[in-house]
C-alpha cells in the first residue's frame, strides 16, 4: 500500500448548516498550522477535508503525503513514516527516508490514527515533542522536519483512552483543531449537490457527452435523498459513477438506481415516520448485506458499548430471519460470520435475549437466495 501524493483539484460540495459550520472550521485550520484531528465515519470524506486544508494553506505549494496506519503492522508502518537504514531489516539493502521526511515544509495526513498500536503511539508522541526523525535501524536522531499534521479517524477516541487503548498525552497533541463530519444521513439535503457534482466528474472521467450532464428524474432523486447511505458519501460516489455507466448519458431513471437503494429508501422512509428503530436496523442491515460487512464488526462492538439498543438488535435479527426463513445458520451465512461462528452466536442471542423461535418464520417465503444474487454495494473506496 503505497503512500500517494496530491495531485488532484478537490472542491467542498454542501450546503447544509452543519457542512457550512466544517467549512468555516476548514478555513479556521487552513490559516493557522495548527494540528487537525478529523473525526467521522468511514466514507465522510475525511481525506478530502485534509487536501483541502492543505490546498488553503501557505504550505499548498509543498508536498501532501497520506498514509493509512490501519493498513501497515508495526515495523512497516514506523519505517514508512520514519525511513530505516540500510541493514535494519530483512530487505533493508539501502538506506530509505521516511514520508515525513519527503513532505518538507509540507503536509502529512495520518488515516485511521486510532488503529495505531501503543507502542507507535509512544513513537509518534516523542517525534510530535522533538521534530526529530530516528530511522529505523539508526542509534541516533538523523534530522528535523518542518512538516504539518493531519489526522483523522473513524473510532471515538476518548472512549478508546478510558480503555487505555489509545494515549490520552497523543490525544492531547492531535486535538489542537477537531473538525468532525456528520454523516450523510444526518445531512440529507446535501445529496442532490452532491448528486449533481459527482455526475459531471464521472461523465467527464467516462467521456460520456451528454447536452448539459446527466439528469436525474424526480422520482430517482427522491429515491437517493430518502436512501440512509450507510456507506456515506463513498457509497454515493460509486452508485452515481455506476449510473453514469448504466445510463451512458442519457437521463437517470428509478429504474437505474441500485435495487438495494430503492428497496431501503423506501423502507427507511416507512421507518422515520413509523418506528425509529426500523431506521437504525435499515441502516446495519445495510452494513451486512450490502457492503459485506461481517456481524461482529458492524453489530456487536455497538450493542456492546451500548450504542445499539435491545430493542434495535432484536430488529436486526428478526429482519434477518424474515430473510432466511427462520434459519440460524443460514443467518450466520447471511451476516457474514464464519460456519464456526453458530454456537458463539446462538450464546450471544440467548444471552441478550435477542433469540427468536423460528417456527414463527417458516411461513414466510424464504428470500436469501434473492439476496445472495442482487447487486450490492461497491466496497467503499477513497
């Protein structure tokens, strides 16, 4: 996973109130050099409001270099960021500066901070007290850089310090600026800019020509703003470059929408008027089935931190029942979890009080193989 450079134009898209207060936050950052901690769920857009401090800033002319430290162990990540010297490791056959270091008076923009372990934690916090870069390898300090940094993660790091997993000395040295994303379902009357934007970046990326753009009918535009978009704006990314493909220049339809977009948009739609919890169930169901992700990493970590309630869980699991006809192992299929997983699962229901009888379900036609062949979601991307 190589580090990129930013080479790219990158605009500001919303007009919500709460964008209008990021924007005022991002002008904020990008007139000082202040660090800036970025907070949000995954697909907000967090990288985008790093490039756009830096493309404000005095040090715009500078290289901006980024880095994911969820996608590194340990030993690659320090020397990424630090260098190493020739001999220091299995492959180290020359000496190799780090990032920090090719970024000079420029910016540094660390993703996914949260991930690091604590001992990565005790080298960034010495480098942010320092300036001092020690490659890997060397018995001393090799040089100082003049370099801004940005971070940004998606985890609530206080509650990751009241675990200790995450040092509430870093914490302190990160937060000088907070500039936090809402998500896209808390900013609805964002999508149709949004929307717009993407498709003439799309039309154009394609050299699809079309008189004035794609346009997108009312009844497909009602359809995307009344969507939940768990993903966030990286899901609307890839559904609106997926109908500038489908459609080939010529106006948006319902009918060109993803089937996952309509059915739950219409859903969620029932759910805001009917029972808030069909809502936060709508949105989960679309982490598991429609962007693969599994049950113990979109479900349980938030039932238990208490994010989730009973009551929304128990709503989950029934959808999903609904769907496989009463069946708990083609659930744990459904869900994502491994065949091992059934008993480790089945304990948990039970325990939470979250288990169902199936026989209430078999009369219900069963759906998953409808399920398993419908058009999912693209994996979020940058």
């Amino acid at each position: 996973m190589a580090p990129h450079f930013q080479i790219r134009d990158t605009r500001f898209v919303g007009a919500s109130e709460a964008m209008k207060r990021v924007e005022d936050d991002l002008d904020c950052a990008a007139r000082s050099d202040a660090k800036v901690l970025i907070t949000g769920e995954t697909g907000s857009g967090k990288e985008v409001v790093a490039r756009l401090i830096h493309e404000r800033s005095m040090r715009a002319n500078a290289a901006l270099v980024t880095l994911n430290c969820a996608g590194f162990p340990d030993s690659l990540l320090e020397s990424e960021l630090f260098g190493h010297v020739r001999g220091s490791f299995t492959g180290a056959y020359r000496d190799k500066p780090g990032l920090l270091e090719m970024a000079p008076t420029g910016t540094v923009f660390l993703d996914e901070v949260g991930e690091m372990s604590s001992r990565m934690q005790v080298v960034l916090l010495r480098f942010l007290e320092t300036g001092e870069i020690q490659r890997v390898g060397a018995d001393r300090a090799h040089t100082r850089v003049n370099v801004r940094l940005i971070t940004a993660t998606n985890r609530d790091l206080q509650k990751q310090i009241a675990s200790g997993a995450f040092r509430e000395d870093l914490y302190f040295r990160l937060h000088v600026v907070h500039i936090h994303l809402p998500p896209l379902r808390e900013r609805l009357e964002d999508v149709p800019l949004l929307v717009q934007h993407f498709l003439r970046v799309y039309a154009h990326a394609h050299k699809i020509a079309a008189a004035a753009g794609p346009t997108v009918s009312d009844d497909a535009m009602h359809a995307l703003v009344s969507y939940r978009w768990p993903g966030n704006v990286r899901e609307l990314k890839n559904v609106v470059e997926r109908m500038v493909l489908r459609t080939n220049g010529q106006p948006v339809t319902l009918a060109d929408l993803p089937a996952n977009v309509v059915r739950r948009a219409s859903a969620a739609s029932t759910a805001a008027t009917d029972d808030p919890h069909d809502a936060r169930a709508e949105e989960l169901l679309g982490a598991l089935l429609d962007r693969g992700e599994s049950f113990w990493s979109a479900v349980y970590p938030l039932f238990m931190a208490r994010d989730l309630t009973r009551a929304d869980l128990r709503r989950v699991i029934q959808r999903g029942l609904e769907t496989t006809n009463g069946s708990y192992r083609l659930l744990v299929q459904l869900f994502n979890m491994a065949p091992e997983d059934y008993k480790r699962f089945l304990s948990f229901l039970r325990k939470h009080d979250c288990h169902f009888a199936f026989q209430r379900f078999r009369a219900m036609p069963a759906r998953l193989a409808e399920s398993e062949t419908r058009p999912r979601a693209f994996a979020p991307g940058a």
